[in-house]
C-alpha cells in the first residue's frame, strides 16, 4: 500500500474515532458505559493519528519523494535530524502535529486518574469535536499525504528546506510551542463540561490544574526556546520584537498565566468562577487566534507561514466556532456561578483578582497593538506599524504594579488580613525594592525602563524570600528547625517558589541584556580591531569551509582583553545550494553572566573589509535561565500531588501558615 | 543608488548627534526586513535610511522633523511608535480605558464581597 493511502485511511480511521468521541460524550444520556464509549474512541483516535504522524516521518527520513509535502520541503542531503524534524517545518506537517497533541491530551483527559464521571465525559465529547475539526481542516484542505503528481517530471530531489529552520532552537521550538497552545483545549474541553452541567467549581480547579500548569510550562519553554533562537539565528542580537506572531504565542501565556491563579482561587474559595471561565476560553480562544494568523498571511512576520486565504478562512470558522460558542455557553450560564461570597480585598484572593486584571489589561493591549495596523488598514487604508516602543511603554509599568501586587500576594495569607504581620514585611520590600533599583539605575546611568525592570525583579525576589523565610517560621526559628519546617512545604508551593524565582532572574536578565547592551559598528580589514566594553576584536583573516549541505565564508577574529587573547570568534555566512539561499551565522561567546556577539558581513565594494556588529549583552544568560525555572516550576507543580480534600486542608496544618 | 561603503564613510557626526541619529533608527521600521528597525538591519534599504537620518540631523533637524521627514517619503509604516494622532487614538487610550473598566471591576467585587460578609 501506498505511504499516501495508508497516511490518508488512517486519518480517515481518527475522523470515525474523534465522531464517535464526540457523539458518545455529547448525547444526553449519563451511563457510564459512555464515558468508556468515548474514552476508547480517544484513545483509538491517538493511536490513529500517531500511526499517521509516524508513516510521515519516515517518509521524511527516507526523503520518500511519492509524497508531494516530502517533495516541496525535505532534501536528501540534509542530516537526518532535520529531515526528521522537517516534519513539522511546514504548513501541512505540523497541523499533523497539532493533531498529534490534540488527540495525546484527549487520550490523557480520558485516562488521567479521578472520578470518571458527566464533567469527563462531555468534556471528551467538546475534545473529540475539536479533533474532528482539525482532522476535516487537515484532510480537506492541507494533507501531508497528497501524493507527487503523476503527470509531473519524475522527481530527481526534494526541493530543501529554508536553512533557517535547520537549526536545534527551532527543531523543538514548534512542538513544545504546540504542547502549550493544544494543552489549553483540555482545559476548554473540562470548563465547557462544567459550564454545560452548570457546576465549576473545586472538583473543576483539580481535574484542569494538571493539565493547565503543563500546558503553561510548557508554552514558557516554548516562547523562551523561540526567543534564543530568534537571539542567535536571525543575527541582530535581539530576543522578543513584539512580532504579531510572538504576540500570538504571549496572548494565551498571559490568559493562562491569569487562569492558573484564578483557578487557585476558586480551589480554595470558590469564588470568581465565571472569571475563570471566561478566562479559559478566552485562553484556548487565542491560541486558535494564533493558529489562525500565522497560518493566514494576515500579518506579516518572520513566522508567517502558509499564506493560503482559504485556509485562513476554514481556521477562522474553527475558532469562531470554539470561542464564539464557548462565549455564548458562558453568558447563558455564567451567571448561574456567581456566588456572592465573603470577599476580603486585603487577602491573598484579593492580591490575586489584582493582579487578573492587570494580566487582562496587558492582554488586551498585546491584542490591541497586534491587530491595530489591519483595523487601520482595512478601515483607512494607511499602513502604519506598531512596533516595540508601544509594548514596552504600555507593558513596563504594568508589570512594575504585578511585580508589586505579586510581592504583596505572597506575604498576605487566604481570606483574614492575617493580623497585619504581612504589612511590615511588604513595607521593606517595597520601600527596598523602589529605592533599591533607583540607587542601580542611578549608579548603572540607565533609563526608566531600567528601573521598573529592576524595581520588579526585587519586589518579586523579595516577595519569594520572605514568603520563604515566613514558611520557615524565619527569623525565630533554629536553622534545623527552620530547615525542617521547609521539608515539609508542599512540592506544589515550591513549584511557585521556582516559577517566581525565575521570573524574577527573567526581568533582571531582559532589563539588563537589552538597556545596558553595547553595541559597536565599524568596516574593518585583516589587521584592523574595533573596540567594545573594554575589549579589543580584531579582523585577522577569512576561511572557507564546507558543510553537508552548505558552503560557507567564515572569518576569523581575535578577542584580547588588557592586550591578552581571550578567545577566537568565527562568525560566517552560509550559503545553501538545495534552496539557493544565504544566512549569516553570528558567533556567541559567553563573557561573564553575558554574551559577547559578534556577527560580520562582506558588502559590495568593500574588498577584503567587513561590515562587524559587535554586542555585549549582559546577564542574558539570567534570562534564559530564568525562563527555564518559570517553566520548571510548572511541570513541578503540575505533577505535585494535589492538596488534601478541603475539610482537612483548612484545619489548621503543621505548617501553621497558609502555603 | 549609493555604495554602503560610502555611507559608511559619510557619516562623521559629532558623538551627541551619532547618538540622537541612532536612537531615532531605532524606532524607524526597515521596511524590506520583517520586524526589524534600521538601527538593527543590515539591509540596503536600511543602510540607506540611517543615512539618510544622519544626513537630516548633520542638517539641525529636529527628531520631530526627522521622522516627518521619513514619514512624508515612506509612509506612516516606518514609526514602530505610532504617531499619536487622532486616527490612533483608541491605540494609545484603549489600555488606560481597560485599565479603568478593570478598576471599576475590581471595586464593585469588593464591595459586593464586603457586604456579603
């Protein structure tokens, strides 16, 4: 049988499993025999996909030129693992993918341990229509397994793949991104079951809170490995631009980075549920809007890919029909799960409502800026651009007052004011805090934007240390005492511990590495140097060398710090013969807690001179650490054992403090 | 079209200036590049316009100047910051209008939360 047929019936075989999920979690009748039906079809529904997803990558690893995606996309010269991950280097293969990880997380939704009961069962049911969704858009519009033409000249090699995409960043970026993005459809999934049965409430916040934190750790990682590779490939230093596409990777990060503290409210209080459930649909809604606008040509960017109307268009209805239909559930019931409940603003829950809302009004103002230019467009015809300069003047003191609020949220304990012992704490902390980064930003000469980066990386790491100190029963306590106190925190807490720890390292190393970079520009021949923060780099010679599928102009530059050479740099420029395209590859040696960044160009009429940018971007390698621990913080607090029933867990523990 | 060496070679501003030039390129879009400011790119239309900044600042301009200089050749898409204009001005108000419906949401809850108790 043909790799065609065989990719093509088994996706067919995924649209019968992913009906019968939908329709074996959606018809109103409560048998548990049901929720079987469509656990079985969830799982057969995976194993489908999987087999389909498998075939494709081989067909990739053996550059199998009967398939029309492997023809436009692979090349047999490329190292195997980037004809592996070139599966998903393209429009049609990595909507495989999405499929992938949709099916993945309807299985785990089906077999994740709990009670097996109606909110599961629909919840498959909303899951299974998403599948068949996504499988109808893939088959009908964008299948991988399109065969290579008959009637087209026999093949002699695959058409390459961009170089750019053949890089290690940009290998795992799209799955780990994926992985994000389709993990809030579970959480969709479970909020509309429970909007549908009229119930969110605790058992609601444990069975999405698993899969929300992995799928927010996952999204961190996603957007972090994005920003490295935009760091070291696209060759002009820089980690975030406030590109439409990266726009559309932060929107559902800041929905559900509000989303998994408002679903800790409601599993301690029960309160705020119908925020919560628009928030998890307004998630899951961006991350299809992301979906939508990389794969539509609506905006233009350096991710765009596929830029096919009529796909956009099919995409346009899926999310429409997601979010507009979540939305409509919502105001027909979210007004059943009001609850006006004892709510004290000075408490945790308050800091926590605080700091929603300063994640909504960020969130709306990425969506705002990202879609102003086509609003302006389409209305008044004028271009106009919205680049870094907004976000970061609307995002800045934003995230000076989250910092704040943060900080505050950490001290303050559930529900009482806590007898005013956070007020003394918080007033050393801010007061430090503010003071603290205008002392360093008056001493370093930098802007404003310096300060409320590091006035937020302190408020925050002070928040973490004194929430530390005050779980330790610190200072009273004995070291060993204090010590053993800490043993006993719960993993969930110190997955909080290491998400805010690393956000906090993630501000200092962004404010740093991009207000106190240095920049050097200069045309210089062999023999020539140009200077940066105390370093000299000299231009010594140029090579040639040869890769697998390129050939390449290196040149080579001597690093010399107090006239001793510390390093050879050897930053080149590739050129790709398969795509008959060219990239600049910069050289990057760690300098410190900092990069040293050097990229050179050859230009017309220049002869045997360079074109060299040199950077120092200092404490990045504290931004891409801290991006890690976010990340790791959320898988640990995703796999940490969920608190104890209620009723218990509000007696007074032996922690004597609320976690 | 002019040689990037010799705009290169032309620019010999005083350091005050280089430095005004340089922070206007920033936040001047590279109109051939995706996302990237003249100040970034090594493109020849970008080395072009640095140029071109340069030129107008060695001439006195004022940075208003410069950008509308800019503006009236390449259209209003090369400010990353946009113009604060009346066209935009559900751009530039629309985070305070959120930031004040968030206020007034944060007030009401309370309220309600402190009756309710």
């Amino acid at each position: 049988m043909s790799v065609s047929l065989l990719g093509t019936l088994l996706l067919s075989l995924a649209i019968l499993a992913s009906l019968g999920m939908s329709v074996a979690g959606l018809v109103p009748a409560r048998s548990p025999r049901m929720t079987a039906l469509a656990g079985t079809a969830s799982m057969a529904c995976f194993l489908a996909i999987l087999g389909a997803f498998g075939i494709l990558m081989s067909a990739y690893a053996a550059t199998d030129l009967s398939l029309l995606n492997v023809y436009l996309n692979s090349h047999s010269l490329k190292p195997l693992v980037y004809k592996l991950t070139g599966t998903w280097a393209n429009h049609e293969g990595s909507l495989l993918l999405w499929l992938l990880v949709l099916a993945a997380f309807g299985a785990a939704m089906a077999f994740a341990p709990g009670k097996k009961d109606e909110e599961r069962r629909i919840a498959l049911g909303v899951q299974g229509l998403l599948t068949l969704s996504f499988l109808l858009f893939t088959l009908l519009t964008s299948s991988p397994f399109v065969s290579y033409p008959a009637n087209w000249p026999t093949p002699i090699d695959g058409q390459g793949l961009n170089p750019l995409l053949q890089d290690p960043g940009l290998a795992i970026h799209p799955p780990t991104l994926y992985v994000g993005y389709v993990g809030l459809s579970a959480v969709f999934s479970f909020t509309i079951a429970a909007l549908v049965r009229g119930e969110l409430g605790r058992a609601w916040a444990r069975t999405v809170r698993p899969f929300l934190l992995f799928a927010w750790a996952a999204l961190t990682l996603g957007i972090g490995l994005g920003a490295w590779w935009a760091y070291y490939e696209l060759g002009w230093g820089g980690f975030w631009f406030w590109d439409p596409v990266e726009n559309a990777s932060l929107m559902p990060w800041l929905a559900a980075t509000a989303l998994l503290h408002c679903v800790m409210v409601v599993e301690r209080r029960e309160v705020l549920k119908p925020w919560c459930a628009a928030l998890a649909i307004i998630a899951f809604g961006a991350s299809l809007l992301g979906a939508f606008l990389v794969r539509s040509g609506i905006v233009t960017s350096v991710h765009a890919f596929a830029n096919d109307p009529e796909r956009g268009v099919f995409l346009l209805l899926i999310s429409a029909l997601f979010t507009g239909g979540g939305f409509i559930l919502f105001a027909m019931r979210g007004g059943a799960l009001v609850k006006d409940a004892a709510f004290e603003p000075v408490s945790r829950e308050g800091a926590l409502v605080l700091n929603n809302l300063l994640f909504a009004v960020l969130l709306f103002t990425v969506f705002l800026g990202t879609f102003w230019p086509t609003v302006m467009e389409v209305s008044s015809g004028t271009r106009i651009s919205v680049g870094p300069p907004y976000y970061n003047l609307m995002a800045a003191p934003l995230a000076l007052a989250m910092a704040a609020t943060l900080a505050f949220g950490l001290l303050i304990p559930w529900k009482k004011r806590g007898r005013g012992a956070w007020k003394k704490p918080y007033a050393i902390i801010l007061g430090g805090g503010l003071l603290g980064a205008l002392v360093l930003t008056f001493v370093l000469k930098g802007s404003a934007y310096a300060y409320m980066g590091f006035a937020a990386a302190i408020l925050i790491l002070g928040g973490v240390i004194a929430d530390l100190a005050r779980k330790a029963g610190l200072p009273g306590n004995a070291p060993g005492a204090a010590l053993q106190r800490l043993g006993s925190v719960r993993p969930a807490s110190w997955g909080a511990v290491l998400s805010h720890t690393g956000l906090a390292l993630l501000l200092l190393g962004a404010t740093a590495s991009s207000v106190f970079q240095a920049e050097t520009r200069a045309v210089i021949g062999p023999g020539e140097s140009l200077s940066i923060r105390g370093l000299t780099i000299e231009y010594e010679t140029r090579l040639a060398t040869r890769g697998r599928n390129y050939i390449a102009e290196m040149d080579r530059f001597k690093v010399r710090k107090d006239g001793r050479a510390i390093e050879t740099l050897y930053p080149s420029r590739r050129y790709y013969p398969a795509a008959d395209q060219a990239t600049t590859e910069v050289a990057i040696v760690r300098h410190g807690l900092g990069n040293l960044y050097l990229a050179s160009a050859n230009g017309q009429g220049l002869g045997d001179k360079r074109i060299v940018r040199a950077y120092v971007h200092p404490l990045i390698h504290v931004l891409w650490g801290g991006t890690i621990l976010v990340a790791l913080g959320g898988f640990v607090a995703a796999f940490a054992p969920l608190r104890r029933e209620p009723s218990r867990a509000q007696a007074p523990g032996a922690q004597g403090a609320p976690a | 079209m002019i040689l990037p060496a010799l705009l290169f070679l032309a620019a010999s501003l005083a350091p005050q200036e280089q430095a005004r030039a340089d922070a206007i390129a920033e936040d001047i879009r590279c109109l051939v590049c995706q996302n990237q400011s003249v100040a970034e790119s090594e493109a020849e239309l970008a080395k072009v316009m640095r140029a071109l900044i340069e030129e107008r600042v060695a001439a006195g301009d004022s940075d208003d100047e410069v950008r509308r200089y800019l503006t009236d050749r390449y259209g209003q898409e090369v400010l990353l910051r946009p113009a604060v204009s009346a066209g935009n001005a559900l751009l530039w108000a629309g985070p305070i209008i959120a930031l004040c419906a968030a206020a007034l949401w944060a007030f009401s809850l309370f309220r309600r939360g402190a009756k309710a108790r």
